[in-house]
C-alpha cells in the first residue's frame, strides 16, 4: 500500500495561505444534491462551503449514473467544533496508548480529525458525503460514515481491502467523479474530499492554498 501522508505532515502544513476571498454558500440552494441533516446544529453551519467546492460537486453529480445521487452530510465546521472533535479523538488515544508521546497523539489524531489550526472544513474547503439511491437510501460503502480506523480495522481507509466487492465499486464511483471534478480525497476517510485546501494543494502540486479557515459566520 502507498504510505500515507497525513494531515498533520510538516509537507501538509508548511503550505502557506493564499485566501481568494470567496464566499461561503449554502449548499441547499443548488438544488441538485440530497442533504443529510445528521450534523445540523441550530447555526446550520453544516450546510455551507465555498462557492468553487460546490460548483464541484454539483458537476460531479451530473456524471453519475441517473439512479445515483450524492448525498452531502457536512461541509463548514466551524473552528471550536473543529477543536473539540480533535481533542475528543485525542483523549481516546491518549487512554488507549499510554506510552504514546504528544507527537505520536497529534499525528495519529490527524488520521481521523484534522489538527484544527489546518482543518479543511474550517476553511469551507472540504465535504464528507457518500452515495445514495434516487429515494436517498445509503450504498454501501463498507463503512458507516466517520467511522474511526479502530471501530472499522482500518476499513475506513479509502483503498481498504477487508470491504466487500461491491462497496469496492461503490468507492470506485465516487471517487472517478469527484477526482474529475478537481477535488481530492483523504485517504484515511474515504467520505472526506476537498478542494483548495492544504491536503488538495499538496495532491495537486499547487504552490498555495485558496481557502484559509474562517473564524467568523458569515453564513448567517
């Protein structure tokens, strides 16, 4: 298997930041994509990326097949949650693996949460979706969405071999459209794809980053 190269790689974060300026926009209002409401929260930040992540996305959707949708399930994530949900992994592993250092906690925490100071969703820059039917019903996928790599043995991996053949082809699909759509994948979480981000600039060879974190919520 290609070694991975995490989040939390000096590779990934010494990209620096070239912020283009570009709104956040509600991702409800394209019409052509289902929406999960699993991480809606009373702000409904969820619900928002940057103007060029959706133009992706919904240019992906056009090439899947008729009875297949995207189905998005969280795009902005403001930077506390962001925190929170890194710190929350963190502590798990910290109870899990004693011995570990803070560097081993932070670079394993990253396989699953982005450290927040980088984090693509922060920035609006990054997507975690699946597939569905025409009536909204999951694929499969040989995973439950955000699931960790201790829970799954590592099937979260997007190129994990312990998944059925046809969650295999499932993962194939999503990822041939949205690839030529222009986003890229984590490959630790075969859900999350992004653009214009540290993680999309590295895959890409782009020299800077177009979207960086947004403290604020202009989304309201």
């Amino acid at each position: 298997m290609t070694e991975i190269v995490l989040m939390s790689d000096p590779k990934v974060t010494a990209i620096p930041v070239a912020e283009c300026g570009e709104r956040l926009v509600d991702v409800r209002r394209a019409g052509s994509l289902l929406i999960d409401t699993r991480e809606q929260r009373p702000a409904d930040a969820f619900a928002y990326l940057r103007e060029g992540v959706l133009e992706r996305l919904v240019e992906a959707q056009t090439s899947l097949p008729r009875e297949v949708r995207l189905l998005f399930v969280e795009g902005y994530r403001p930077p506390s949650l962001q925190r929170e949900y890194f710190d929350e992994y963190a502590d798990q592993l910290r109870a899990a693996h004693p011995g570990w250092s803070p560097e081993e906690i932070h670079s394993a925490a990253s396989r699953y949460v982005s450290p927040p100071d980088i984090a693509p969703h922060s920035a609006g820059a990054a997507v975690d979706l699946t597939l569905a039917d025409a009536e909204g019903r999951e694929l499969d996928l040989g995973t439950r969405m955000n699931a960790d790599p201790e829970e799954s043995e590592g099937a979260c991996y997007t190129h994990a071999t312990n998944i059925g053949e046809k969650a295999r082809a499932n993962r194939r699909l999503l990822g041939t459209v949205l690839a030529a759509a222009g986003l890229v994948n984590y490959p630790t979480e075969w859900w999350h794809w992004s653009f214009g981000d540290r993680y999309w600039a590295l895959t890409t060879g782009e020299a800077a980053v177009l979207y960086g974190p947004r403290e604020a919520a202009p989304y309201r």
